[in-house]
C-alpha cells in the first residue's frame, strides 16, 4: 500500500467534504445555522468517514492479494471474525 498516495488522495476528499460543509453553513438562513446545515454537515462527514475506510481497506486488500491466496494454506486472514474470549458479539 502507498501510504502517501492513499494520504493525498484522502486529503483530497477531506478538502472537498470540508468545503461541502462550509456549503450547508453558509446557506443555512441568519438564525437558523444550526438547526439548517447540522445534519447535512454530519452526512456529508459521515460519508467521507466511510468513504475514507473502505479505500484504506480496499489498498490493504490489494496490497496483500499476492499473501493472501499462497498455494501453502490460509494465512491469518482466515482468523478475521473471530470474537476474543471475554468480548461482546455484536452480531445478534
């Protein structure tokens, strides 16, 4: 994984979510700021949030295919999902 080329890439959309935002505040009328842009601004970073994660999961996942499918057997990735001993499951 290039770590510095997912950093500007992700600063890129940080930069474009943040203006976004800025966006929603500024049209929200005089005495209504708050109650006009809040949830649009929680969406829109709510969505870079998630955005954010699944392309550092994805650079991970493409970073470690060639590890991943060795012809010698399951690496540690067939542990993923495994609760630890004295952890809640939130899976219900």
């Amino acid at each position: 994984m290039d770590r510095e080329a997912l950093k500007r890439e992700l600063t890129d959309q940080f930069h474009q979510s943040l203006d976004q935002a800025m966006d929603a505040v500024q049209r929200a009328p005089d005495g209504a700021w708050i109650s006009a842009s809040e949830w649009e601004v929680r969406e829109v970073f709510q969505k870079l949030t998630a955005q954010a994660f699944e392309r550092i999961l994805q650079a991970k996942l493409d970073a470690a295919k060639p590890a991943a499918f060795s012809p010698s057997g399951p690496g540690p990735a067939a542990e993923q999902g495994k609760t630890r001993a004295g952890r809640a499951d939130r899976r219900g």
